[in-house]
C-alpha cells in the first residue's frame, strides 16, 4: 500500500532508514517481532499513519490463516471509533490510498452495516464503489441515513457530470450533425474522404498517381424535426454496481440534448422504465435495486417495444450477459432489432474497474450475430456513442480502441 508523504519523506534520512521506515508501515507491529524497533524510523505523524493502519489491518483476535509477518485484519466496531479512523485515514493518505482502505474496511469488516449511521457517512471519502455500495445497503437503510446517503451520491453524481458533460455532449452532438450521407456536400469540410476515395478507386488515373472523384460522399445536415433514440439498458445485479452510476449519469447527460430522445431501462428479473426520472440521475440511482436475478431477455422485449423507428434508433444493452431469463429468444431478439436496422452495442462494463466476469457463450453467440460485447471505459463511452450514431461498424471501433490502450 502507498503511504502519503511525511516529515520523514522530506528530511535527511539515509536510504537504509528509509527503507526501514517503508518496512515498519507495512508490516506494522510484527516488525518488531523480526528484529526492528516498533517506532523504528517513525516520525510523529508516521506513528499516527501506523496506528490507523493497524487499526484495521492488525487482527486482535490472532486469527489463523494468515503468516505473522503481515498485517490483517481487526476494526473494532464501534460506530464513534470508526468515525474517528475514518477521519485520521483522510488526514494522512491521499484520496486513492483512503478509497483502497474503505472499500477493505467494508469487505472485511461490516463496515457496510455501520454506513446505516450518518456519522459514519459524513467521514467517508465519496467515490463511484461507495456508491455502489450504497445503493445496496438503499432498501434496508433507516430515513435519517438515506437522506445523509443521497447527500453522497449526489456529490459523486455532480462531480461525474461535471467531468464528463462537456465532451459527451460535444461529441455526440457532432456525430448528430454528420450522421447522415449526401452525394452533394455544400462545404470541403463535410466532404467524408475516406468513403470518397474507396467509392472512386475504380477512376484511379496511373499516370497521374490520382483519383478523379466524379462521385463525392459527404455528411449531410439532419433535419431538426428528426430525433435520434438512445434506449439504455441496465443490468441492475450486484456486480454491476459501477456500471449502474455511470450510466445513470450518462443516461441524463444525452437526455439533457435536444436533439436526442432518451429511454433508460433498468432490470434484474423485473424491469423498470426510469425515463421520467432522467432529469435528476440521484433519483435515478434511488430507484434502483442492487442485486437479484437476471433477466436480460424480458428487458430487451420491453426496450423493443419503445422502438418505433429501427434505422434512427441505438440500443446500448449494459450487461455481464449472465443471463437467467430464456437464451434463446434473447438472441433471437439481439438478431431482430439489428435486422430491423437498429444499431446495438452490448457493453459487459462500463466501468474504470478493468476486465469484468461475464458470460463468454453468450458474448460469443452475440459476436456471431455481428454484435460485438466489450467493456468500455466511461472516457472512451461518448466516442462509442458517436461511432453507434454514425452507423459505423463497432467490431472496428473495438479493434481500434483496444489498440490505442495498449500503445
């Protein structure tokens, strides 16, 4: 675990000192058990550091299982004391350092029943997974709690919006304007040269090394009474908590645009049309339940029936695709609406967490019907959504994205 920096970071510590330092922090009281000092190396505030690690990651009860010469787990849990470790753990660690203690204190500790209380949630440092778990906790949490809970999810959700509003709408708007074709391009810069040139290779003149372009491609200008329907669709289940956030939060953004319709579903083995809501995403993420089955199918059968214009339509399913409704008439459905001229993309994720657990058969068999299941970062979701808006092929997208993240 990284550890802020202290006094004795910045002073003139010898490398060995140092090292030794790093070594007590990690490895807490069973240090001095392996030959060093308890307070080796250790200035005042590096004490402090060590007793909040230790506080929860310095088992009392001698548990087994684990060696002797790491730190594991022992929070006492008294809702004061605990409200007073998580103040003293955003004191001394930066906000990534304070987010990786949270989320272990919650995992290991029954931290989550503690986030009943609102003192406890007053001293706790808001990110998209404390929302998450949140949510969770939505049905069994008592009315003073809740009330302290939006007020945290609402700051998670603002700061979101903030970030992400901007590019999303830019984005998308300019993949609106230049989603249709035209053979008469009023300006040079509506002229789309990729698709002009392939439609002109067959007037490619040698001598000259040139394409003669007696057929120009190029973006037209949609007409303003035209809409575009953007239909999300949630998978609600625990371990898509992430996904939920940031799509509710994207969810709004593209309501906010007029030149968008709208619809966002959530499901489990229910559905839930939540498209009233969009105006405020925290009400959103309230009306929601984390966790239960999966029903992926019933949802895509609601989310066809809001469809009424395939060729102006995305659908964006947001699923691990562990599907428990029936498989078959799911994909049978995926294959109608791209029939239909709709385009669809399937996202296992979308989510700044990594490589999500999903369904390989089932993202096979979508892949087999030309649809693509990948995970997307929040970042790269407006350049999806403009690409899906364009019409352009998403195993494309895919390849090319993928390859950017690894250069």
């Amino acid at each position: 675990m990284t550890t802020a920096e202290s006094p004795a970071d910045t002073g003139t510590a010898s490398e060995p000192d140092e090292r030794l330092r790093r070594w007590r922090l990690v490895l807490g009281g069973a240090a001095a058990q392996q030959g060093a000092s308890a307070s080796a190396g250790l200035s005042d505030t590096d004490a402090r550091m060590d007793e909040a690690l230790g506080a929860l990651y310095d088992r009392k009860d001698g548990g087994e299982g684990r060696s002797g010469n790491d730190r594991t787990a022992g929070l006492g849990s008294s809702a004061p004391k605990v409200a007073r470790w998580l103040g003293d753990i955003r004191t001394y660690f930066p906000s990534p350092v304070v987010r990786v203690m949270q989320t272990d204190a919650m995992e290991r500790l029954g931290l989550r029943q503690l986030l009943l209380e609102p003192e406890m949630l007053e001293s706790v440092e808001p990110d998209v997974h404390l929302v998450g778990t949140l949510l969770s906790l939505n049905r069994v949490m008592p009315q003073e709690a809740r009330e302290s809970a939006r007020g945290v999810v609402r700051r998670v959700v603002q700061d979101l919006e903030n970030r992400l509003r901007d590019k999303t709408r830019s984005v998308v708007q300019g993949a609106l304007d230049r989603s249709s074709r035209t053979h008469r391009p009023r300006r040079v810069a509506d002229i789309d040269w990729n698709r002009t040139i392939r439609r002109n290779l067959a007037n490619y003149l040698p001598e000259h090394r040139t394409i003669v372009p007696e057929t120009l491609v190029g973006y037209g200008r949609r007409s303003q009474g035209v809409q575009r329907h953007v239909v999300l669709a949630i998978d609600q289940s625990g371990s898509m908590a992430s996904s939920v956030v940031y799509s509710s939060v994207f969810a709004a953004v593209l309501a906010s645009m007029r030149t968008l319709r709208t619809s966002l579903v959530v499901f489990d083995t229910s559905v839930v049309d939540m498209t009233e809501e969009l105006t405020d995403p925290v009400e959103v993420l309230f009306g929601t339940q984390l966790g239960g089955g999966t029903d992926i199918n019933r949802a895509i059968a609601y989310c066809q029936g809001l469809i009424t214009r395939p060729s102006e339509s995305v659908f964006v399913l947001i699923s691990d695709l562990y599907e428990g409704g029936i498989r078959a008439e799911m994909l049978q459905r995926v294959a109608a609406l791209t029939a239909s001229g709709a385009q669809v993309v399937v996202l296992l994720a979308l989510s700044d967490e990594g490589a999500p657990s999903y369904d390989r058969q089932n993202a096979a068999a979508l892949a087999a019907l030309g649809v693509p299941a990948f995970a997307c970062t929040p970042e790269a979701f407006p350049e999806l959504m403009a690409a899906a808006i364009q019409g352009q092929p998403l195993t494309a997208w895919v390849e090319r994205h993928q390859g950017e993240d690894q250069d």
